[in-house]
C-alpha cells in the first residue's frame, strides 16, 4: 500500500449505491448461513449477534470523555440493504435448497426468507477435483485451460455487476478446503503466474483462478479457507499494483477462537504449557473434505500455528520450548454443522506443579463464521474506499492463519487483534490511538 494512496476521515468516498458479494461456494453451509442471516436482519426477524460492524462499539479520546459511538456510526460502512449477493458453486442447488441442506438454520427461519433464497442461484463453477478429493459436483464450467476459465470468471464478475448496478464488490472465497500447496517458483511473481497460466501448470488451485479473477477486475478478495490461493508474492504484488485490498485466511471460529483466548491468558501470567491436546468431531460438507488427509494438512498447519506465535518458547523457554500440540478432526455425519470440540490442556505453575484445563465447546460452526463474512465484506469495501491496498493486516481479529508482510510475524492474539483493528478505524478518522497507557491520568501537573 502506497502511503500517498491512504484517505482519511472525510475523503474517503461515501458508500454509494449497492455493495456486490460475490461468493465462491456460496451453497456452502458458511455462505448459506451468512446470506440468510443478513435478510432475517434486514426483515427484523433476527440479531446480527457476533458482528462488530453491527453491534460493536469504539472508545474515543479520553476516559472522562466518554465517547464510545457504534463502530458502524464512526466510519462509513455499506448499509445491510445495500448489499447484492451472487456466486460459483459446483452443485446447482439454489440459496434455499443449499441452506436446507446445510441443516444450520431453522425452518421457519428459512421459510421466512424462502423467495428471497430461491432466487438466488450459483453460477457454474471452476472446479478441479485433484484438489477437493470428497466432493464432485457437476455445476462446473468447461471453458478451455486455466486461461479461458479465468476469463469466464472475469466475465462472470462483470455480467454479475452490469445485471445489478453494481459498482463496488467483495469477493469471498467461502468454497472447500484445498489440498496442501506449497508456494514454488511458479507463485512467486505476477509474470510467473501469467505464464503458468497460460502453461496449464498444475500448481495452480481453482481457488488461485477466482483471487486472480478478483484482483484482476479490481475487487477485494477475502480467504475464508486455509488454502494458500493469494497468500503468495505473486498475488500479493499484483493485489499492490491494481490497487485492491485483500485478506486471509481461515475464519478464526470454534476451537481456534477459543485457543486464540485462552492462550493469551496463559502467557500473560506466565504460566507453563506441556501439552493442548484438541480434537474436533463435524458432521457437515466441510467435515467430509477434511477427512481427505490432503485437504485435512491445510487446514492442520493452520490450526497448529497459532500456539507458537503466540506462547513465543523462543522468548519463554522454560515454559514453552517443548508443549506438545495435536490437533485433529473427525468426520462425525450425525452431527452436521454443530461441531463439539474438545481441548486437554496440560498446564504448569509456580515450581513446576501440574493443572489441566479441559474446555467442551458445543459450537455451531457457521453461526460462528456468518458474522465473520459479514464484517469482512463492509471492512474491506472500507479499505478499498479508503485507498488500502495489498494485505490488510488490521483484519487479523477474523483469521486463523492471518496473512503477513514479509519479514514480520502473524498476530494472534486476539485481544491484541482487536486493537490493531479498533486502533486502525481511529487512524482512518483522524482519532487519537488508545493504548491503554493510564498513568497520565494521575500524573499531577506541574504548572
Ligand atoms: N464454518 C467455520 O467455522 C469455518 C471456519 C474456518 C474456515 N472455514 C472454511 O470455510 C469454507 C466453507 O465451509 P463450509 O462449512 O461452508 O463448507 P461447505 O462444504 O458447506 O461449503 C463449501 C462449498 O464450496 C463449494 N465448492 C468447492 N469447491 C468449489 C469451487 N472450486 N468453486 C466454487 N464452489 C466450490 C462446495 O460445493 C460447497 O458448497 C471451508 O473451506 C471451511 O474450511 C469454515
């Protein structure tokens, strides 16, 4: 992001007209979840509980001012009415069909909004089944090479904002965990991924295709997955270059979220770690394309970095150099969406005596993760308004694995992700930052 790009305060253009959200697995429980939950919010018949934009507040100033505006007064975010939605999958099910099939919501919830779901209906899909082994949908385009499925991706974004007057749009990748890839040189510039393109190199996933088609067009692109699609020099100079702002990856939901709080606690009082055992049982669509070990090691080496960056053993060696973390997740169909997570956390204290922590979280995984889209997609439409391009670190509070520039390290602390981003929307606005340094209010002044 050039410095001389950044808007602040009243410069950054107004969100005018309609925002479009277009989703790359939008029949997924994930999507379906956010989609609906937006229009009962929008009908009044439901909370937008878990969404910042919408329920959240932000500190001003000084303590005794007591200025806390709601985040969605204080800066200029899309209104819920605004939003458009459209999007890929590889089954043709429509919005109501694929959400009665992803078993979150309930009936009557979905009934409520059901001409409003049926009308929206995926458009066809590039898919490549080496990279999602468990699932092999049909809704699938048949445009020649990568090229000429990137075009029709291109295509599909223009038609989509012509049809709905759109000028301004967020795309998201909500689809299927990939397989694990590691970035090679083929990844590593915007030529190199031109001509691997144009080459049909097989180290290019589907997931790479939409990011390009995003930045390409000049659209935001957010990574809800673990998969590396833009999370490589090549993406990253290329989302710099076209001006477009982009974010990733794995929404930080269920256990994550839980370790990304309790973990922080831990260290904070320096309390040692010598083993967190988690494991997951999930009986939905995500849970069946992670019981492929191939689709299963991108979403594990997301999951496992998170204690490391955190706990630090290099600065923390007596506490922290040997902990033994496994995770795990086991496809558990009677349960569909409502994921149980259990953690074993083997703990130790002052001269080195033993505690453990058990946590059961009974969690519903997309109930987790809507709020999450929902907040992403008006952040990052903020971003782009404001000037914000390349990775927008600011948005780490939503991610397991959040992306970084080169030469720094992730943050995952989610306390700490929260200021990041509260302390980024005061910069935006010309605010004051909040550092919570106290000491100046009794300080005695000296005059
Ligand atoms: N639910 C959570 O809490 C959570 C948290 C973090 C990450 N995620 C990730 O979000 C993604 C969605 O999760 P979900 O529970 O909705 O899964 P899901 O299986 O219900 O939905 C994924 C959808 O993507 C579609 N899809 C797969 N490949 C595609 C492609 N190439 N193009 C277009 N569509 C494609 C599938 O057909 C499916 O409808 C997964 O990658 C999951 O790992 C979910």
């Amino acid at each position: 992001m050039k410095a001389g790009n950044l808007k602040k305060g009243a410069d950054i253009a107004a969100p005018k007209g309609k925002l479009g959200v277009l989703i790359a697995g939008i029949g997924g429980a994930v999507s379906t979840t956010f989609i609906a939950g937006v229009e009962l919010v929008r009908r009044g018949l439901a909370a937008p509980v878990g969404s910042l934009t919408q329920l959240g507040t932000i500190r001003l100033g000084k303590r005794y001012e007591r200025r806390a505006p709601m985040i969605k007064d204080f800066v200029s975010l899309a209104a819920l009415d605004d939003l458009v939605f459209g999007g890929w999958d590889i089954y043709e099910a429509n919005c109501f069909e694929a959400a009665l099939f992803a078993r979150v919501l309930r009936r009557d919830h979905l009934d409520s909004i059901r001409d409003f779901l049926k009308e929206i209906i995926p458009m066809k899909a590039v898919f490549d089944r080496r990279f999602v082994k468990n699932l092999d949908g049909s809704h699938v385009k048949d445009a020649p090479g990568l090229r000429g499925k990137l075009e029709a991706l291109k295509a599909d974004i223009s038609d989509f904002k012509a049809r709905n007057g759109v000028d301004r749009c967020v795309l998201i990748w909500c689809g299927s965990t990939e397989i694990h890839l590691k970035p090679g040189p083929i990844h590593q510039s915007i030529a190199s991924l031109q001509k691997a393109i144009d080459e049909n190199d097989p180290g290019i996933a589907p997931s790479m295709l939409y990011g390009l088609a995003a930045l390409e067009s000049g659209v935001a692109f957010i990574n809800g997955a673990p998969n590396l699609t833009i999370d490589i020099p090549g993406m990253i100079d290329l989302a710099d270059s076209t001006g477009t702002p982009i974010a990733g990856k794995d929404f930080k939901t269920g256990q994550t979220l839980m370790k990304t709080i309790l973990a922080p606690g831990l260290k904070t009082r320096l309390l040692g770690l010598e083993g967190w055992y988690s494991t997951n049982i999930l009986g939905n669509r995500d849970g069946l394309v992670l019981d492929d070990a191939e689709s299963f090691k991108t979403k594990e080496e997301s999951k496992l970095s998170v204690l490391e960056h955190i706990l630090q053993p290099q600065l923390y060696p007596i506490l922290y150099k040997n902990y033994y973390h496994k995770v795990t997740i086991n496809y558990y169909p009677p349960r569909g969406d409502n994921k149980e997570g259990w953690d074993c956390i083997d703990i130790f204290g002052w001269l080195g005596y033993p505690m453990q922590i058990k946590v059961d979280f009974q969690c519903r995984d997309s109930i987790l993760a809507a709020p999450l889209i929902l907040d992403l997609v008006l952040f990052m439409d903020l971003a782009q308004r404001a000037g914000m391009s390349g990775i927008q670190e600011w948005l780490s509070f939503y991610f397991k694995s959040p992306m970084f520039k080169e030469g720094l390290y992730p943050e995952h602390d989610l306390f700490i992700q929260s200021m990041k981003l509260k302390n980024t929307l005061r910069y935006l606005m010309g605010e004051e930052q909040i550092t919570h340094f106290g000491l100046d209010y009794y300080m005695n002044d000296e005059q």
